[in-house]
C-alpha cells in the first residue's frame, strides 16, 4: 500500500510539472488557481513521498523512494506520450489530407 501511495504521488508531480511546461499550455490551459496548485504539488509531492519513506525505514526509503519516483517518470512519460499524439492525431490526418 505505501509503495502505491508512493508512486501515486510521484505521478502527480510529474504530471503537474508537464503541465507547467509552455509546449503543454497549448494542449491543456490551465487558470491561474491551478497554475499554484500545480506549483504546489511539484513542490510537495516528493517531499511528502520522502518523509514518508524515511519515516518507515531510512535505508530502504531512500531506495524505496529513488526507485519508485524512476518508474514512476517512465510510466508518465510514456502516458503523456500516447495522450499527446492520440490528441494531436485528427490534426496530422487533416495535414495529410492537404498535401
């Protein structure tokens, strides 16, 4: 259970760090108030999993918590990968159609 608390929480700060990126505000806008939230959970995500897994076992934590947050980041990346381009695909099929 905590490794999945874990991991949920490494998720939530990779995925509010894309979306603070300028090429992810075309795809999804954000307001102003999620804009600081997204901050926020960039911020304290991580340091919230830490404590968390230091708080258990100092040694395996660390392990524990590098080790998650690498899985987790792949797993991100490769969702955000397949959402963008199964967003951006109507557009391409119409470039092609053009040419």
């Amino acid at each position: 259970m905590m490794a999945f608390v874990i991991f949920f929480l490494w998720c939530m700060t990779f995925v509010s760090h894309d979306c603070l990126q300028t090429h992810s505000l075309k795809l999804m806008p954000l307001s102003k108030a999620q804009t600081c939230l997204a901050h926020c959970i960039r911020a304290l995500a991580p340091l919230l999993a830490l404590a968390w897994c230091l708080y258990s076992d100092p040694a395996m934590g660390i392990l524990l918590w590098l080790g998650l947050g690498s899985v987790a980041g792949v797993t991100v990346a490769l969702a955000l990968a397949y959402y963008k381009n199964k967003r951006s695909a109507p557009a391409q099929r119409a470039l092609r159609q053009k040419s």
